[in-house]
C-alpha cells in the first residue's frame, strides 16, 4: 500500500476542496519527476497516470473489468476486493477466482496502488484506501437503487405496529395479531405487509381459503414476488380452482418471463382446461428458451406439440413444429421423430416434402435416368388438363426413377412411408421389390400398412394395384374390419365388378349398420342393377326415435338417408311412400311448428298398408314444449344438414304430391304447420306464398270457412286485384255465409272507390231486398265504367225488382228505366245468347210471357259463346232456356211445346 499524502489527509479532514486535492497532487507528481529524471518510458507512463486521480483511476478500472461478476450477499466482486485490500486477507483467492472466470482480463491491481514510480508500500490500510472504499461503496448504492425494488407503502408511523404484529404472530398471539393486521388494513389498505401476514396466520389455522384470498390480496398489492405467485397457484390447485392457478403462473410469467419451470406449468394447466391454443404457445416459448444443449428435451417436446396440434386437426402448426425440430437438431432425429415427420407431410398432400425429409435423413438413394433430364419452361397458365399431369412432367424434368436403394435398417412403417411417397409423385416400377417384400409378410402385423399403400395407389387411380393388398386384408382376422371392406368395395366399383362390390357393400352395412355412405353406395349399385327393392333395403331407417331426439348427429345423417329415399321412390313411382319419406323429414323440421298448430303425425292402416297421416288433434293431448325457443334452436342445429332453400323446396313437393293424390286435409294442416315456423314465417315472400297454398288447399278440401279467412287476409292486403275478388266471390258462394257482407262494407268505408266492392255490395243489397241501396252501388260503378254491360245489366235488373214489389209507386216509370238500361246492355254486350236471355229473363218476371217467349226462342236460336279457358258446356244457356220455355208453355196448357223442349235440350 501506498503512504498517505498530506494533500489526501486534508481532502479527508475537510479543509481543501476536491479541486484543491486534485492541483495539489499534480505539483507533487510533477516535482518527483524532476528529480527522479526517470526516461522515456516511465514519462509515458506518468503521463498516462495524469490523465485521472489515482484513486478514481484504479477504481474504475476495477469497476470496468469486473462489471460482470459475480455478487455474493448483495456484495460486487469489487468491493470484496475492497475489504481484501484494505485488511490484507484473502486478496489472492479473490485474484484466482477472478482470473478463472475471465482469462482475457487484466491483473487485479490493488486498490490504492500508485505506479510503478510511487514505490511500494505496507500492509497498513491508508486514508486512500479509506477513499476508495467509499467511493466503491457509493457506486454500489447508486446501482442498487437503480433497480427496480418493491417499494413498501406502509407508512412509517404503522411499521412499529407490523412489527409487533408479526411479533404477536411468532410468539402464537395469532388473535392479538389478526386485530393488529386489520388495524394496519384500515389505516393502509395499500399496504402488503398485513395481508401477507394473515394469509401465513390463517395457513396455519387451516382455513386455506382465507389464506389464499388473503394472499391473492398481497400478491396483487406486491406483485414482483414471482414465488408468492407461484406458491398461491399451489394454494389454487389444491382447492381445485385451476383457473386461479393459470392467473397466478400468468403473473409469475410476467415478471420472470424466462422461467421455463412457470411456462410448463401454465400450459400444462391450459391443457386441464381444454385450452389448446394457450397451452401450445407456452410450449413454443419454452423452445425458444431451451438451450442448444438441451437438444433431447427439444426433440421430445417438439413430438408432444406435433401430436398434440395433430389430435386438434391444425396440421399445419404441427408441420412447423416438426420442421424446426429437424433444422435445430439434426443429429438428434431418430426414426421415430422422422417417422411423425413423414406422417404430417403425407397426411397434409405434402409428398415431395416428406420425400426430401426421407431422403435426407434415411440415406435413400434414388437412381434417375440422366439422359431423360431436361429443362422445362413454366407456362404462364395452365389448363386444367396440364395441372393433372403436372406430376408426371415434375418427374420427367427430374429425370425417371429406376431404381430406389434403402438402406437394411430403416424400419419397415419409414419404408411404407416412402412407397406412399413415391406413388403420389407417379412412380411406380422401381416400387416392385418393395411392395414384393411388404406382401410376403404378414398382414396380421402389418395390416395398418398395407393400408395406407392400398389407398395411396386408389388416390393415384391404380386400382389394380391395390385390390391385392385390400384382398389380402379382409381375408384376414385382425384386419377384417367393416372400413377395410369398403375400400375394397369402392376398388371393386371403380374396376366395374359391380356383383362383388355389392357383395363388399353388403358386409360393411352388416359390420357397421350405421355407416351412412356404405348405405348410400350400396343402393345405387343395386338401382344400377335393376333391384329396386334391395335398394330400398339398404335405406332403411337407423335409428329409432328416441335417438333421433337426443343426437343432433344421428338427426343428419337420418335426414341424408330419407332424402336419398325419397329420391328412390320418386324415381319408382311410388307415390305413397315417397309422400311418407317427405312427411317423416318435414316432421323433423316442424317439430315445434306442429305442437303449434294443433297437428300431429300417426301411421295408419288403409287398403292393407301402413302409410302416415297428418291429423288435427286437440291441444291436451299433444305434449307441451315448456322452452319453444330452446328447442326451435335445437330443430335448427339437428336440421341443418339441409339449406332452407332446400327445407323450402321438399314441402312444395309435399303440397304437390297430396294434392296429387287428392289429400286435400292434410295438405290444409301442412301449410298450416308451416305457417308457424319462424323460417318461412319470417320471409314474406315465402309466407305470401304459403296462404296462397293453404287457400287453395282449403277451398279443394271444401273448407270454405277456412278459405274465406285466408282471402279476407289477402283482399286486405291487395284490395285491387281483380283475381282476388274473383276467387273471394267463389268462396262465398260455395259457403252460403253471411259474414262477408259486414267485411264488405268496412272494406268499402275505407276503399270508397273500389269497383269491385260497389259491385259486391251491390249484389249483397239486392239479395237482401234493400234495392235502393244497391241502386245506389250500381249506379257509382256504372258512373265509373259506363261501358260495362255488366253494370247496365245490374240497374236494368235492380229497377225490376223494384217495379216487381207489391206496394210501390210510379211502377211504370221504373219499367220503362229497366228496360232503357237493359236495351243498353243488349247494344253493348250484342245479340247474343246471353243477352237475349237475359232480357227474356226479365220480360218473363214482369209477367210479359209473349214478348219473354219471342226472345227465349231467338236465343235459342244463337250458339254458346267461346271463351278461353272456359269449357262451351259452362257457358251454354239452351238447357236453362228451355226449361224456362217448358213453364211457359205448360203455364198456357201447351203441355205438347213444353214436353217438346224438355225432351229437346233438357235430356241427360
């Protein structure tokens, strides 16, 4: 050690400045250099000694070469140094650690040590070290409080208080210690200190729940205490609160994110909770962190992660596993790691990769033909045809495969791996021996694998090739399994063995009865066959109602069975029971739409067969649906097999095959079902359509009461349409009610210039004998439409029933209106049988039985009228005018005219 310098004792004693110090230093320095007359040499190294204090030289210096080691106890290696150099022990084993973990830096110098010049000095400690250990020390202080600490929030005044509480606590005062702690909650409530304190008291006391929310408190108070978090997530487990444990390991993570230990336990509780995406990124983190060292663990948790994304069908994550596994590690890939690897890429179409993986760690030689290699050119598009032997041409600018060279110990499932390869990349001669070899062993133990090479060859088209392989396997007893037997059935039918594949088909329907597409395939091939009713057979229903009610799955597959059914049926003209297929799906459909509506499905027994039914029944005898929105959504999920276009376009087929087959009632209930459901309900072009369907379903089935409710909806509507109006008239005439008449005049109060309406009440009036008021609707709708001899017929006719009744006044003058207005109508209608009918019609109802006689004879004598879409026998008048002749005549005593005419036109 160095002497002390007087200028150091007075910077030390406080009587000069640190710039005094400094100066006054320098002038020693630079008078020992004058009279020691050092060289050249020792001057350099003085000048360098100029640049900074001795003292603050040498300690940073030592700050700067040990900045990087290690602490033991909160103490820097450089301030151990310190200490050692002050007290002069241990200073040598200090000096050999350091140069062990660092050769490339410099000799420890010792603090206090001047150059080389300064001479040396004792082992007694100086006021220089005395500097130099402060200075050490204030550096070290500063750094610590650079780091982030927790920083307590417990104020000064209450530490005495959580003092004597953890004091109360240790001595087993736990009650006193409990007041204690909630006092300082009071008064601090930010303060970690007293909830952690009783969750360590209510551990202790057994109430572990207390203790963990008590401790949840604290940890959310002092959040930076990874092992508070990790020990809480423990406390979680135990009472089985898992999600509480992955928020505890979740903030552990947060402030020690490298902790691997942290990570595994997260995720392994994320996979607990069926959380596979959250498991699977701490998995990927923990690879990230893995040393390169720890190549085994990487390997292995690699294959964890592949299976574990390829169970959850994300194929592509597993690949990318799998794929930085093998470029990290690659002299750590085994077969089995390979064999996953393969296994990924061929189950995602990736065959050319799984080829250069196999190629690449297997050692397997493929032999080309180098005179076929060549360049080819990429188009800048390709046609469909092109893209189908794209792999062809990929092979050929390669050059042709002729031989493929695997080495004796790769294992035989990496070997099939390569054949699938091969296949999918059209390569099939060199694949001879080794399908050869794979044949001559058993297929009780390689079942799997003849598998998967007979079904790379039917994907390439080679179905001759496969059916050995798919022989070999339903002829034994390990692999005679029902998918086995139909893909030997599917290489039968694409061979054309239609008989044997029908064979095939046959045995997996009896191995797996609910096996949909078997059934499906099956049938086709016995309708090819020309066996309709084996294929009928083979769409038998599969399940029984009880499961269909329960399984939303077994509700799918049920409907693609009746729907192929139903197709069948159709095709064979079987009307009946295709109408029960189309019933039993649409009861599916309208499960809750019939409980609605009153309407139930049963099987009955007509003519010596059993066909379905839809019948009205009364609401107690139907089953209540207590939650009808939870099982329409229920309906929805078991039917969406099928679009609602679809459900839309199977009942129109329903309505058109019940009227077809004159079931007019149930069509009626039907639509009515329909109607409540809210998917047809909701769209008003279905829902127009639908009252449509139920009137004229309504009106064929002679339920005119019901009709006439569909079309007063319907007149309210769309008042103005005349086809309305039209089938409105023919409801109330069928129906012989008297509602309408109240409709018609509520309907005309607010549609005061409808031409329909002044007709209809018009008529209404005059059935009802109130002639005045239909005068009046008459004469609206002739001032309208003066033309129409419709509404001159209907005055006419309207003044003669008035001059008709008994008590009136001014007869004649209401004749000669009549008559005015009947002329009229003659002149705008023309001579006609109709006309002339009619005026016949209203001579003879005046009592003028010559003139009425003149003009039934003269309408006689015209021919019906043609109308379009109406038969000549609907508008043919002789028969009425002859029978009105007959009355005529037989009025008079000429019963030989009237016998005349009836014989005439009046024979049936």
């Amino acid at each position: 050690m160095s002497e002390s310098s007087p200028e150091l004792n007075d910077y030390l004693e406080g009587k000069i400045s640190f710039e005094e110090f400094e100066r006054r230093r320098e002038e020693r320095r630079a008078r020992r250099k004058e009279e020691a007359g050092h060289g050249s040499d020792e001057n350099d190294a003085a000048d360098q000694d100029d640049a900074i204090p001795s003292t603050s030289k040498q300690i940073r210096r030592t700050a700067w070469k040990h900045q990087t080691g290690s602490t033991e106890e909160g103490v820097s290696l450089s301030v151990q140094k310190a200490f050692a150099s002050m007290l002069g022990e241990g200073l040598e084993e200090i000096v050999d650690e350091d140069m062990d973990e660092d050769d490339d830096e410099g000799e420890w110098r010792d603090i206090g040590e001047d150059d080389e010049d300064e001479g040396g000095g004792g082992s007694e400690v100086t006021p220089g070290d005395v500097f130099a250990l402060e200075m050490e020390l204030n550096r070290e202080n500063k750094k610590m409080m650079k780091e982030r600490r927790p920083r307590s929030k417990l104020p000064r005044a209450l530490r005495g208080l959580m003092g004597e509480a953890n004091i109360r606590y240790a001595r087993g005062d736990k009650d006193d210690a409990i007041l204690m702690c909630m006092e300082i909650i009071r008064q601090a409530p930010l303060a970690y200190e007293p909830f952690s304190t009783l969750a360590m008291i209510y551990e202790d006391q057994g109430d572990m729940e207390k203790a963990l929310q008590f401790g949840l408190i604290a940890a959310h108070l002092n959040p930076s205490d990874c092992e508070e978090w990790v020990k809480l997530a423990d406390m979680s487990l135990e009472q089985d609160n898992v999600k509480q444990a992955i928020i505890c390991y979740t903030k552990a993570i947060k402030y020690d994110q490298s902790n691997v230990h942290y990570l595994w336990e997260r995720s392994s509780l994320y996979e607990q909770v069926g959380e596979h995406k959250q498991a699977m990124d701490g998995y990927r983190r923990i690879l990230s962190l893995l040393p390169p060292t720890d190549g085994e663990h990487f390997m292995q948790l690699s294959r964890d992660m592949a299976k574990s994304y390829y169970e959850s069908n994300e194929l592509s994550s597993a690949i990318g596993v799998m794929e930085e596994a093998l470029d990290r590690h690659p002299e750590l890939v085994s077969h089995e790691c390979l064999n996953m690897a393969a296994e990924l890429y061929i189950a995602n179409h990736q065959y050319s990769k799984a080829l250069e993986a196999l190629i690449r760690f297997c050692h397997i030689m493929l032999e080309r033909d180098s005179s076929k290699q060549e360049t080819k050119e990429q188009p800048d598009s390709e046609t469909e045809e092109e893209q189908k032997v794209e792999k062809k041409e990929e092979a050929e600018v390669k050059g042709e495969i002729l031989e493929v060279v695997v080495p004796d110990d790769i294992p035989v499932d990496i070997r099939v791996k390569l054949m699938v390869c091969l296949i999918h990349q059209s390569v099939f001669k060199p694949l001879d021996p080794m399908l050869t070899s794979l044949m001559e062993q058993s297929p009780e133990e390689l079942g799997d694998l003849y598998l998967d090479v007979a079904e790379a060859f039917m994907d390439e088209g080679e179905y001759n090739s496969a059916l050995p392989l798919l022989s070999a396997l339903v002829c034994s007893e390990r692999y005679n399994l029902a998918v086995v037997w139909l893909r030997h059935a599917e290489c039968l039918k694409a061979l054309g063995h239609l008989e044997v594949a029908v064979k095939s088909y046959s045995k997996v329907v009896e191995m797996a009865p609910l096996h949909l597409e078997a059934r499906l395939a099956l049938s086709t091939l016995q309708q090819q066959l020309g066996r309709p009713n084996c294929a009928l057979q083979a769409l038998e229903p599969m399940y029984d109602p009880d499961t269909l009610a329960q399984d939303s799955s077994a509700a799918q597959q049920e409907l693609k069975l009746l729907l192929h059914r139903s197709t069948l049926l159709r095709s064979q003209g079987r009307t009946e029971d295709y109408i029960d297929a189309l019933l039993t799906m649409l009861s599916m459909l309208l499960k809750v739409a019939m409980v609605r509506a009153q309407v139930c499905l049963i099987a009955s027994t007509s003519s010596g067969t059993r066909h379905l039914r839809l019948i009205k029944v009364s609401r107690n005898k139907l089953s209540e649906i207590e939650d009808q929105e939870a099982a329409y959504l229920d309906v929805t999920g078991k039917t969406s097999v099928l679009s609602r276009e679809d459900w839309w376009r199977l009942l129109l087929q329903c309505l058109d095959a019940l009227c077809e087959e004159k079931r007019f009632a149930e069509a009626e209930l039907l639509v009515d079902s329909s109607l409540e459901f809210y998917s047809f309900y909701d769209d008003r072009a279905k829902r127009k359509e639908l009252e449509y369907l139920g009137l004229s379903a309504a009106f064929l089935d002679r339920n005119f009461r019901k009709a006439y409710d569909y079309i007063r909806l319907m007149l309210m509507c769309s008042v103005e349409r005349a086809q309305l109006w039209n089938v409105f008239n023919q409801v109330t005439l069928q129906s012989q009610d008297v509602r309408h008449h109240r409709f018609c005049l509520r309907l005309m109060l607010k549609n005061p210039e409808n031409h329909a309406l002044c007709l209809l009440n018009g008529h209404t009036s005059l059935v009802s004998g109130t002639f005045k008021h239909a005068l009046g609707q008459y004469m609206q709708a002739f001032r309208n439409q003066p033309c129409n001899p419709l509404h001159s017929l209907c005055v006419g006719l309207t003044f003669f029933h008035m001059a008709s009744q008994k008590f009136v006044m001014k007869r004649h003058p209401l004749v000669l209106q009549g008559f005015s207005f009947l002329w009229r109508y003659v002149e705008l209608r023309g001579h006609c049988q109709e006309s002339l009918y009619n005026l016949g019609r209203a001579l003879h109802q005046l009592g003028l039985t010559h003139l009425a006689i003149h003009y039934y004879q003269k309408a006689l004598s015209f021919s019906p009228l043609k109308l379009e879409g109406i038969e000549d026998d609907q508008v043919d008048l002789r028969r009425e005018i002859a029978y009105n002749l007959s009355l005529l005549y037989q009025a008079s005593g000429n019963k030989e005219m009237a016998r005349y005419y009836i014989y005439t036109y009046c024979t049936v």
